[in-house]
C-alpha cells in the first residue's frame, strides 16, 4: 500500500520536469502544439475573404483641402507578400470615422476633405494605425505617409498583442 501512496510523486515530478514519467509531458506538447495551431488557423481564415472598398475619393471642389496619403515599403516580413504582415493588402482609409477609399502598396492617394479639424485612422483587417488628428484649410494640401511593421519579429509580435502598432502613420 505504500508504494500505492507514492505513485503520485513521480507523476508530479514528471510534470515539473523531474525524474518520473514522461507520459504526461508528452500529452501536454501536444495540447499546447494542437492550441498554437488552431490559434495561427483562426487567425488566417479570418484574414481571407476580408476584401477592402475600392478607391471612393471624392472629386475635388473648389475650396476643399486634400489629405495625401502615402503608402510606403510595407514591412520586413511583408515585402514578398507574407500572410502574416499581409504586405500586399490595402490599407483601409478612415477620416472621421467613416471608410473612404483604399490604399495599396507603394501607391499614392489624395483625398478631397472639407477644411476643419479631421482623424484618420488606417486599417487592415483587425490591424490598426494609431489615430492621427490633422487641420486642413481652403485648398491646403496635407501629406502624410504609411508603412506596415518594419522591425522584424518583435513589433509583429507586440502588434498581435496590440493591434494599434502594426501600421505606422506620419506626417510628411
């Protein structure tokens, strides 16, 4: 009955990485294997089918001001079209809130806005820009560039964790 008693240590030690068995090691690999992968599944089949408007900008008006909108190399891991960094994806163009138009790599966009105060935000699936505030008046161009994550695999992985640092966005 004793030896009934202590069968439980080597389990445990096992667990801990001490000498016991390795049974329950291995069942544990493979859970956290089986759990990273359908992580990394989920994650990209709900990036497929996500399609970006066309280009809805507007004519310019007298008296409007422009936002024009850079699109510059997308990232390290981007350039050659890797599904992570979605590198060969538009970007979404918000201003207030509100989609107007797309931006596709190495292009460049201008916008018709009316003068006044404006946010713009820039989107690729659930990845984000920061929102950035800009004034625009009477026939005013305002420049501003973009870029994906371009600093390899420790700002991918901090942008999976917060998705507000995977495109960057800046005034010219």
């Amino acid at each position: 009955m004793t030896a009934q008693a202590g069968t439980g240590a080597p389990l445990v030690a096992g667990i801990l990485g001490g000498s016991g068995t390795h049974v329950v090691q291995i069942i544990i690999g493979i859970v956290v294997v089986a759990a990273a992968l359908s992580a990394l599944i989920s994650f990209f089949m709900s990036r497929r089918g996500v399609e970006a408007a066309a280009v809805t900008s507007a004519p310019l008006q007298s008296g409007d001001g422009t936002l024009r909108l850079e699109r510059r190399w997308t990232s390290l891991a981007g350039t050659g079209g890797n599904a992570l960094a979605g590198g060969n994806k538009p970007f979404t163009i918000a201003i207030d809130g509100i989609a107007v138009g797309t931006l596709a790599p190495n292009e460049t966009v201008e916008v018709a806005v009316v003068p006044g105060h404006h946010t713009l935000r820039l989107s690729q699936g659930r990845h984000l820009s920061p929102e950035r505030s800009f004034d625009v008046a009477q026939n005013e161009v305002v420049s501003l560039y973009c870029h994906g994550p371009r600093y390899g695999w420790p700002q991918l992985l901090a942008a999976l964790v917060k998705p507000d640092l995977w495109i960057s966005l800046r005034r010219e």
